[in-house]
C-alpha cells in the first residue's frame, strides 16, 4: 500500500491481533523512515502514549527515524563478518557517499558479508561485489545416521507448497487430525525426547501439556525466529527451504494444546524469508491448511507473521512477548512462565523453528525413530551453524553426541591450509571459547560441553584458527553484549560496558593481578543478579578467555 493514507494504514492493523509491529513497518516501508507525523498517527490510532511509542521505536536498530533510512545501506560488522572484510565494506560504502551503518551479526556467517538495503539481501567480500543472494543450501548429508530436519530440503521444490505434499507434507497434520487426540501428540511428543532447540533445552511435551492443561482462553503458539545470536543461521535455512514443515509443526501444536492461533515473530534480518513465509501462509489457507475447520476437522488454527524490527534482546521469550504485544521488549520477571500468563497473558507454547519443524517428522515416523537418530543415550539430531576459519562453513545436522572433531574435519575439512584450529565457540558467543586444548575430547551434546564450562546452545560454533588474538575476539564478543544489552537490569548494563573496556587493546593502567580481580568481579556479579540470560552469559566470554588462553590475557594486560 504504497499511497495509503495514514487513517488506511491505521484501519488496516488496528484491529489485527499484536498489530503494532507491522502498522510500524507499513509506515516506515510507505515513507522510507518513521517520522514524526507517523508516530503520532500510531499513537492515536492504537491509543498507545506518544512518549511510550517513541521509546519502543528508537529501542529497535532498523526503524529509521531520517528521511531513506530505510534504503541507506546497513552492513554486517559481526565477528565473522569482521574477518571477511565487514569494516573495510562499511568503509568503502561511507567514502562513496552513501550513508551506510554497521549491523550486529545477521545470520549469514556462511556466505559474508551481508549487507541489507530496503528489503534485499546483498552479500559479496567487498563493496565492488555486492550482490543478491539466496540463502545457502545445506551440502550433501556426509554422516552415516539418518537425517530428520534436513531429509528433504535439497529436494528442488520443497519450499512450494505442490513440492512440499509431494515428499509427504501435511501427512503429519491429515494423521492428526483424523485419528489422534491432544492427549496422543503430546505422548508422542513427550516419549521422543525433543527437547527446545533455541538453546533452552526444556523439554516440549513437558511445555505443551502445561499449555494444555491450563483452562484460560485463548491460548497461543508462539515460534522464536529471532535468530539473532552471532554465528547461528540454521533457522533461516528451515525458513527459506521448509516453510511448510514450521507451518505444519504449528498448526499441530496448535492442536495439541488447544491454541486457536499462532504468531511467527521473525528477525527483521530476514527480510527475503518474510515474503516467502507471507506467501506460503496464503497459499495454505486457501488450500485449507490453515483458518476455520481445518480439512474438515473442526478445528480452526489462524497463523500470522510478525516482523521484528533489530533487538538481539528479542530472542529472549519475555522480550520477544512484549514485542509482540507492543510493549518496550525488557524481558519479564519468572514466574509467571508464558506457560500460563504469556502472549496477552494467557497461556502460550514458545518454541523455535527448529524444534517446531522437527514435530511432523516425529508425528510421521514415531518417537523411537527421533530417538534412535542419535549416538549413545543422547535421543534426536542437532542443527548446527558452522561458521569462521574452516574450509566449509554452513548448516550441518550431526547426530547428538557427534565428537567435534568429525564435524570440523571430517565433515567441514578442516581449517585453512596451513592453519590450525585455536578456539571454537559454542552456543554463537553465549557459550564462550573452548581451546584447541580439549578438542580431541568433545563431543556435540550438553553433558560433555557443559562438563568444559559451556553449552551447546542454539548451536551456533565459530572458528577461530591460529592467525587470530582472542583477546580481540572476546573484546569484540563483549562489545556485542554490550551493544544488545536491554539496559533493564544494572548488572548486565554496566556490566558489560566494563568488561568490554577491560578487553580494549589501549592501556588500562592495571596489574595483570588487579585486571583479573575486576574482571572475574563483575562476571560473578552478572551471573549471580542480572534479569534474564544475556547478561549470565556474557561472562562466559571472560572466563573462557582466561581458561584457555592466559598467556594472550597477560601479554595484553601487561602493556
């Protein structure tokens, strides 16, 4: 609607469910930016306190409040990216005059750098090359298990939904809905041991029941595609080449939990995934996939998609609710658990794509198959996002339980030629660094890495060969945090502002001794008192970084 009015654009949304978000975008994609005009015509039309909106607004990264903010070029000047050449892009983009911006890290570690304008993806290693481009396919399945997520996504055609039903989609959903019962999916559920994929790791038959069997209305199913922790872009490959596995895996836990409704929240990084997700949507509920009685089935189950706008902070399930529900993303206070008081305060099932996109696969093929496709006692298959210093960067499902060392020589080649690998992270940057040291010994599964000091997480790991300063790594890891830190709780605020300042390469006038004191001070203080996971977390990159590597942290402060 690119010539509505404002009182259009209003009437369009304001009756819409969570219509905040995308009233926003219809603005800022008719106006090219958000201005003070638009703000007021929200404010009156959704009854929300000018003052409030502008808060909202300016909290997000990707609103632009300056005539063509939203053409202007934003590139990508996350970690990996940062070692593809980001900054000297950024750069280049500047001195020709264009009024370019840096971005954190935006899912394409696999293919840098990114660089978006308006509603287009380019990618290319310098400004000269820049060009559209598709999101990475995953490369043949080079394991000897069997895949679950990935089985059909190579297949030309998948993400239509004529290619999706000819590889047996919505097989899973017509079972359901014919001969099953909420109480026979969350079973099945439950007895394979899926657990949450976003890197909480809570069990979802467990989450699903209590959804279930809480007696408040309407309930809600809610996917977390705010991919947003540095080095992960697995979400988006099930997003630009599976849709309809999320949408099936949705409406089926719709059922389960007897939602009537659903909401995608998408990271506005994706811009070319929310088209597609738009279109696919359409296109089921004419296929009467999706809407009012359901193949027939009496049951109804509406789903819709939200664009985010830049906030890392929005990966985080209260944030991303308040997101939702229009409110400043600050993350809630626990308990209450969306559980029972989540979209609306009603109850609601949060769950990520990758958890969500594994329920037709278990529905079709039975919870001892998701079971037996990992190694050992570890039940089910992992994503993971391989990025950095390694010759095959890119989306992998590995059986859990996996020893790294097969993922990333085995499998990804190995690093660099003549190069060897000095760092992994694990969990994007959450996780923190593991040394070379304890390679030979790890395996992909949370009982192992935890027993190292991190977590498998979302499963995002980056590569760092021996060429690089972990010092600079970890500041720029911290800078990152510090950037995305809500500003909510004190701890995490300040808290990584100084940790970052510790790890800057300038002088700081401390001992290697008091520098240590201070550092561990306030990560202890941060893990022990900060409001949600961003800011227990962050240490991790500290004290990994003394862990495994001392003599960098002393050369560094001794300066």
């Amino acid at each position: 609607m690119a010539d509505a009015t404002n009182e259009e654009l209003i009437e369009q949304w304001k009756n819409q469910p969570a219509p905040l978000l995308p009233l926003l975008h219809a603005f800022h994609d008719r106006d090219g930016f958000l201005s003070d005009d638009a703000l007021r015509a929200v404010s009156d039309g959704l009854k929300t306190p000018l003052a409030d909106l502008y808060g909202t607004v300016t909290f997000y990264h990707h609103f632009s409040r300056t005539p063509g903010g939203l053409e202007a070029p934003r590139v990508c000047t996350g970690n990996i990216c940062c070692m593809r050449g980001g900054n000297e892009i950024l750069e280049t983009l500047k001195s020709q005059g264009q009024a370019a911006t840096e971005m954190p890290c935006s899912g394409r570690c696999d293919e840098p750098v990114p660089v978006l304008t308006g509603h287009t993806t380019l990618a290319g290693t310098s400004a000269d090359n820049l060009k559209p481009t598709p999101s990475p396919l995953p490369a043949p399945y080079p394991g000897e298990n069997e895949e679950c997520l990935f089985s059909n996504i190579r297949k030309e055609g998948h993400n239509t939904l004529e290619g999706y039903q000819a590889n047996g989609g919505f097989s899973a959903l017509t079972k359901t809905l014919s001969n099953a019962t909420p109480e026979d999916v969350i079973e099945t559920i439950t007895a394979s041991k899926l657990a949450g994929r976003g890197g909480a790791g809570f069990p979802t038959g467990i989450k699903w029941n209590a959804v279930a069997e809480c007696d408040r209305h309407p309930k809600s199913i809610v996917c977390n595609a705010d991919e947003g922790e540095p080095g992960c872009f697995k979400d988006r490959t099930l997003m630009d080449y599976d849709p309809y596995a999320l949408i099936e895996g949705m409406i089926i836990a719709g059922f389960a939990t007897g939602a009537p409704r659903g909401f995608i929240y998408l990271r506005y990084e994706y811009p070319e995934t929310n088209a597609l997700l738009e279109r696919c949507l359409a296109e089921a509920l004419e296929a009467g996939l999706l809407g009012n009685n359901i193949q027939d089935s009496g049951f109804t189950f509406h789903l819709y998609v939200r664009r985010g706008a830049g906030a890392y902070i929005c990966g985080e399930e209260g944030s991303l609710l308040n997101s939702l529900e229009g409110k400043h993303p600050f993350p809630r206070n626990k308990p209450p658990f969306p559980v029972t008081h989540g979209f609306e305060d009603k109850p609601t099932a949060v769950n990520n794509v990758e958890t969500l996109c594994a329920v037709p696969h278990i529905i079709n093929r039975g919870a001892e198959w998701y079971q037996s496709l990992g190694l050992g006692e570890h039940p089910g298959t992992k994503l993971i996002s391989l990025s950095g210093d390694i010759k095959r960067p890119g989306n992998y499902e590995i059986p859990i339980g996996l020893p790294l060392k097969t993922l990333l020589y085995d499998w990804a080649g190995g690093p660099l030629e003549g190069r060897s690998v000095q760092a992994v992270t694990m969990a994007g940057l959450s996780g923190g660094f593991l040394g070379h040291q304890i390679l030979d010994d790890l395996t992909l599964d949370d009982p192992c890495i935890r027993s190292h000091g991190s977590f498998l997480g979302a499963g995002g790991i980056m590569v760092f060969d021996d060429t690089r300063d972990m010092v600079k790594a970890a500041h720029d890891a911290m800078a990152f945090f510090a950037h995305e830190s809500c500003g909510k709780c004190f701890p995490c605020r300040i808290g990584t502002q100084r940790l970052t300042e510790r790890l800057n390469s300038e002088p700081n006038n401390l001992s290697h001794e008091a520098w240590t004191e201070e550092v561990n001070d306030i990560g202890e203080a941060m893990k022990a008192t900060s409001a949600c996971g961003l800011g227990m977390a962050a240490p991790n990159v500290t004290e990994s970084l003394q862990k495994y590597f001392p003599d960098q942290v002393e050369a560094s402060t001794n300066n």
